[in-house]
C-alpha cells in the first residue's frame, strides 16, 4: 500500500491534545533500575555510568514515570526491539506525558520515523533521493564556506564557545537551505527542537500549544511553497506523485517536522561532542591534526562514542519479553548510546579510540529507522571538523566544569568554552 492510499491522515495541530495523558512525574531518580528519567541532570551529565551500573544489576530497567517507560541498555536487546516491527510500534518515537491514539498509525505524525509497516516503506521511499550520497554533497561547498565564516566572526578572539558559536549554526544552515526556510529563522527552529525534546514533561495543554506553534509555521512555508515553487526539498515533497496523487498536507508537514528538528539537533551535538572530545583529549587533537586522513575513522568513533539520539517505541499488546512483564502502551527507550558503550558488542567499550578499524556502531539507529541522512550528518561532522582544524589546530576546554549538556533523547553539548592558542 503506498503513501495516502487507504489511510487518514489528521492535521497534527488538530490530534496534538489527543492521546493517553498521564501523571507527570517530576524530582529526582531514587533508583535508576526502577525509576529512571532521562530528564534528571545526572542522565544529562553523565549517562555511561549509568548505563554501566544498570549492566551488571538490570539490563532492562522500568520506571513508573510517563506512565510507565523500559530502557534496555544492552546492544542485543536495543537491537532486537529495533527490528521487531510486529510488537513495537513506531507511531511516537519521543516519549512524554502525551501518547498518541493507537489509530495514528501506521502512518504516525512525522513520517516516515514515525510509520509502521506496511506504510514506512513507501514514505521512506519518497525522502531516499534527496539523501544520497551525490545528492547531499551538491550542498558540502557551501557548508565549508560557512563554516570559514563562523570561525571568522570569531574576530581573533581568544576564548569562544565550540557550541554556541559554531556547532549548532551549521545544521541549521544546511537544514533551511534543503527545504528553502529562510536562513533568519534560525533561532525559531532552535526554540522548536528545545520544545519537542526538552519540554516533554510539560502538562498536555502546554505541549499541544508547542506543536501547534511549530505546524503553523510549518503549513505557512508550505503555502509559501505552493504559491512560488523552488529548488528544494519541500516543493519537491509538494510535487512529488504516489500513484498519480500528492502527498497529503499533513504527510508534508510531518515530513518536514521530522527532518527540521532531527536533522537539526542530532548533528549539533554530535559536531559538539566531537570538538568537546579534541579540546579535553589533545594527544587525539594533535594526531587529527597531523594525520588529516583518519579524520573519517575518527568521525565514526565520535558518532559510536557519543551518540546522540535515544529513540522510543510503544508496546503494542502485553506480554512478556526478555523477563520482563510489558505493558500496551508502556514506552520503550531504545538508547542507541547505550547500545554504542556495550562491552559485549565493542572491544574497549569505555574508550575513544580514533583508529578503530572495526566500527558497527548503532548511532545511526538499527532497523527499518535507520536514519535516511547519515550520508548528510557525515558531511557536515567532516566538513565541520577539518575546517576547524585546519583553522584552529590548537585549542582546549577553557573550563571543564562550565560545559554544559542538553536533557532528552537527543545528548549533546550545549555550551564548550574553549581556548584557542
């Protein structure tokens, strides 16, 4: 069956309040095998501890909060629950107070990271073209001069913010000009990843009003699109024909949702963790910068090392699975990072070693989801890296103790004070 054929799709703005509501739950973890939240400051601070504790004493932790959520933390479990389509469900891959009615799927409301078979396939079908390898490096030159101005702004300063300054401008930039948003609107899709990811505690009402916020401004630049059609990603989403028809509206709006604050925030913090990783570790900065060719094997030890995105999938009926007693409905945090860190599945596990030869890291995500612009978050975590190196070979964590790191599913730095010289 293919995209729009047989299914309803709902405008997001109408089903945003819809859904499960739940207690919110908010203070301190007491227990993290039993009342874990990736909300708590220490899971921001330092997650692998964790990971590691619940490793040894609980591989599949519970907690009560959001109305019941699981994390599995080894590798064989993540991977077994991202490739199991029959009893878990995609239809929301952020968990929070708010769980979307069970008739949304299998479409979802961000296609396709949203879709369950038999409707992903076809929605992720559509996207592929845009996202290969020929197709995103049309956009590298264009990154790499940003990236040079960037680091000019910097105006011979001796103290910048890795982060703040660079990291989270890049994706945004590259982002706006695939789907043809104006550039100036940079600081609204900042405000809308912090909103989805960071604000899912928040009572239904509230979120229902952030989403809406998003959609609207989503459905404007559609109808911008549709007026004046362009060069770029949403007027191809806009003309692209599944057996003869358009996509629906709502199909486009989620779509573009999807790769507005993914795309966005995943590799803002995967290119800050990298620079947080060579300012603390010089004798790994010192050899980028002398050997610029195991800049590539380095990247996918930053990308197994720190990875940024933690997905959910919701239980679709009770049973039992790997000991546990699983509710439907119940939430399951898929953490990739988790996954990344599994001594089991990686030799060194806890280290960051920029040679690794042998890297099947799971930090683009494992099954039928697998992220459909790796080839994009590559390119710019190269292109971000070498032009930083090759403009600033010397540089470390101005101070440890003031870095700061986002909350939620997506991890990353937020602010990397460091020294240049």
């Amino acid at each position: 069956m293919t995209a729009g054929e047989g299914y309803v799709f709902r405008d997001q703005r109408e089903h945003a309040h819809e859904g499960i509501h739940n207690e919110i739950i908010t203070g301190p973890v007491t227990d993290w095998a039993t009342d874990f939240s990736h909300l708590d400051p220490r899971w921001a601070a330092d997650p692998y501890s964790i990971y590691d504790d619940l490793r040894k004493r609980c591989p599949i932790a519970h907690t009560e909060r959001f109305g019941g959520a699981w994390l599995p933390v080894r590798y064989e479990d993540v991977a077994a629950i991202a490739y199991d389509t029959e009893r878990f469900s995609s239809r929301s891959v952020v968990v929070s107070n708010i769980r979307p009615p069970r008739d949304l799927a299998p479409v979802g409301s961000t296609p396709p990271i949203s879709s369950d078979p038999p409707f992903h396939r076809e929605a992720r079908r559509i996207l592929l073209p845009a996202f290969t390898r020929s197709a995103v490096s049309r956009y590298e030159q264009t990154t790499r001069d940003y990236c040079h101005s960037l680091i000019d702004a910097f105006d011979g300063r001796d103290l910048v913010d890795a982060a703040k300054e660079y990291a989270e401008h890049i994706p945004v930039r590259v982002i706006a000009a695939m789907l043809g948003f104006p550039e100036e609107d940079g600081p609204l899709f900042r405000e809308y990843i912090e909103d989805v990811f960071q604000g899912i505690n928040k009572p239904p009402e509230e979120r229902a009003v952030l989403l809406n916020d998003l959609f609207t401004y989503l459905y404007k630049q559609i109808e911008e699109h549709e007026k004046e059609p362009r060069d770029d990603l949403t007027s191809y989403l806009l003309n692209v024909k599944v057996n003869g028809s358009n996509l629906p509206a709502p199909h486009v709006a989620g779509t573009i949702a999807l790769l507005l604050i993914a795309g966005i925030d995943t590799t803002w913090s995967a290119i800050g963790a990298s620079l947080w990783h060579l300012a603390k570790t010089p004798a790994d900065r010192e050899r980028l910068v002398a050997e610029p060719e195991l800049l590539p094997t380095a990247i996918e030890e930053f990308l197994r090392a720190y990875a940024p995105v933690t997905m959910a999938r919701l239980v679709k009926e009770d049973m039992h699975w790997n000991g546990v007693d699983m509710k439907a409905d119940d939430w399951i945090l898929l953490s990739f990072p988790a996954a990344n860190r599994d001594p089991a599945q990686f030799e060194r596990a806890d280290e960051v070693v920029i040679d690794r030869e042998v890297n099947r890291h799971a930090a683009f995500g494992l099954g039928i989801h697998r992220c459909l612009g790796s080839h994009l978050a590559r390119m710019e975590l190269r292109v971000a890296l070498e032009v930083w190196l090759q403009r600033i070979p010397v540089f470390t964590l101005a101070d440890p103790d003031a870095v700061t790191w986002s909350s939620g599913q997506v991890r990353g730095p937020r602010t990397v004070p460091v020294r240049i010289g």
